[in-house]
C-alpha cells in the first residue's frame, strides 16, 4: 500500500502515488532518509507512438467530436484535474506519475497533416487539450502544438484551444491567420486569482495574472478569446467567480464558461488529502458542500450533471453565473468555427485516384 506522507512536495500537486486501479502490484516513490519527504521528481519524457492522433469523443454533454492532445499526463499538476485517472490506463499512477511521466506524441504533426490531406476527412472543429493542456511546460521546449497549430492554419481547419498556461501566445502568428477565417477561438481556464492558492492548486500553470493577460494579449490581435471559470471549487474558490469573469471581461474576453470541480476514480482520495496537507481548516465544508451538489457522493458521472452538479448550491451557482455574464456583457454562445475556407495541405505524397 502507498507509504503515509503528509508533506507536500514543492512545484507538484500530488504527494503519492495512488495504486493503480488496473494494477495488482504498486510502485511508489522512496522517501528520502534525512527529510522524510518524497524528493521531487524530475519529469520523464516518454515517446507515444499512438495511431490515431484525433480522437473521437461521443459524450452527450461536450460539444465537440474530436480531440487533439499531442501530450497525455500533464505537468501543470492540478490536484483537481478529471484527466489524472487516464494515466492508468497507461499502467502509471493518476498521482506523481500523471505530473512527471509525460506521454509525448513527438510526430503530432505529420500525422495531423495525413489526417486533413485524406479525402476522408470532413472539415469540422477540432478541440485542443481536450484532456491534458497543449501547452503545459514541457510544450516550451518541445514545440510540438505549435507545429499542430501550423498544420491548422496551412488547411485552415478550425480549432478550439483550452488551456492554463500563457505560452499559448507564443503562437499568435497561426492563431492570427485563422482568424481571418473564422476558424479559431482560445480559452483561457483561470480556477482562481489568489498567486499563493495557485501556486499548490496547480502548482505549474502560468500564474493567474499572466492568463489574464494573456487574454487581453489575443483579444488586442483580434483572435477570439473567452475564459473557463473552471473549475469552481465550493467553500474554496467559488466566492472569486464575479471578480474572475470582471477582470477577464475588462482583458478582452467575450465568452465564459464554467464547470464545477469533479473528482473521478483516484482523484476522489487525492484531492481530500490536499486539502488537509494545504486548508485543514476547510476541509470538511469543501467536501460537504461537493457531497452536496453530487447527491451525497464526492463524484457523480451521469451526463447532464456531471459538469455542473444539482441541487440548491449548484442552482446558485448557476444563477450567479449567468446573472453577471449577462451584467459585464459577455456572449451567451461561442461565434460558430468556420470550415469554408478549407484546404487540403501538401503532404508530398503521390496518391492514387
């Protein structure tokens, strides 16, 4: 069983490694002899060789079939995150692991430009860290969404952006020629605007400030730019979502979202122990007021109410939200992305007719 450990570790959100659910054996990560303390660990960067680079989705409550995400785990480290359970299914943990063993998809872009130059290919939206943030640290380095995003912009396909971290302006150059077709919009996902809560929440993210201005950056080159109150954590950050959708508005951003936190499989165990590792003192009325949107339980999967819960505490945070969206003038709708303008891109292969 995983060794106790009470001491957070610097720059990651997890403390341990969760058994795999998969698994019948598990591997953690010795705690150092002097300190007591798991050390930090380095991030490995380990080489995806998946077939398929789009993935299909066909959840009833997410707007979009398909998905790109050139890098599977998630340096960002948010204790919160939905997608930590995925690393199981890899054979790693959804603790340590999903944060420092990082699946890289180093030919993303070769086969992106494959898929959009078959004649199999419809145009439609394609939805970027659908799952784990495109442009988490390792992207600085590795530059592999930006040679997707260059793929994009040669067919002009549109696509949808999702993400935390600032580097997303890096990319302006192809951000820009899409929007010339309509085809192009980024949201920034901003949790809260608290520098200290931010930075153990999700402890590699650009820190909240540089979202918003990284909001204000897109807005001022005319690409279209919204903001994800996401997620909304009750009895922690939930009293900050007025203030988040006045600041990103005032930055430039047209459209807000929002979802309230969801703790699937193994994040159900880790985010209570961070609680009590950071917040001690909230604990209990964070998970009580979740148990109370989630119906008595700490997740609740059903399509419909997963994203935004049930019951009078949910309601209200509804309401809020869609009275002050409606106050500081925000869109109710995303623009639709538009596929008129594409085109098939070269791939410099002979294909037979």
């Amino acid at each position: 069983m995983p060794k106790d450990s009470q001491n957070p570790i610097r720059g990651r959100g997890a403390s341990d490694n969760p058994m795999n659910r998969f698994e019948d054996e598990y591997l953690d990560y010795d705690l150092d002899e002097e300190t007591g303390q798991r050390p930090a660990q380095k991030t490995k960067l380990i080489r995806d060789d998946t077939r398929e680079i789009l993935s299909q989705n066909n959840s009833p409550d997410i707007p979009f079939t398909y998905g790109l995400n050139p890098y599977r785990g998630c340096e960002h480290g948010c204790i919160y995150c939905y997608a930590r359970p995925t690393h199981e299914f890899l054979g790693f943990s959804s603790g340590l692991d999903f944060e420092s063993r990082i699946m890289v998809k180093y030919d993303a872009a070769e086969k992106l430009r494959v898929k959009f130059a078959s004649r199999s290919w419809t145009p439609e939206p394609v939805i970027m860290s659908g799952v784990t943030d495109s442009f988490q640290p390792v992207e600085r380095k590795l530059q592999i969404s930006r040679a997707c995003l260059e793929v994009f912009a040669e067919a002009r396909n549109p696509v949808g952006i999702i993400t935390k971290n600032y580097l997303v302006t890096r990319d302006m150059d192809f951000l820009s020629q899409l929007a010339e077709y309509d085809a192009v919009h980024v949201t920034l996902s901003i949790t809260t605007l608290d520098r200290d809560l931010a930075r153990v929440m999700e402890p590699r993210t650009s820190q909240p400030n540089r979202r918003l201005q990284a909001i204000e950056k897109l807005a001022d080159a005319g690409i279209p730019v919204g903001v994800n109150v996401a997620p909304i954590i009750p009895g922690l950050t939930d009293h900050e979502c007025v203030n988040i959708l006045r600041q990103a508005r005032e930055a430039g951003a047209t459209y807000a979202g929002y979802t309230i936190v969801r703790l699937p499989h193994s994040v159900k165990d880790l985010f209570p122990k961070w609680l009590e590792q950071h917040f001690p003192e909230r604990k209990d009325k964070v998970l009580n007021r979740i148990r109370d949107i989630r119906g008595g339980k700490l997740y609740e999967s059903t399509f419909g109410k997963r994203f935004s819960g049930e019951g009078a505490f949910s309601d209200q945070i509804r309401k809020m939200f869609h009275i002050h969206t409606r106050k500081f003038g925000y869109r109710e709708t995303w623009e639709p992305l538009s596929a008129e303008a594409f085109r098939r891109p070269e791939t410099g292969q002979l294909h037979l007719f």
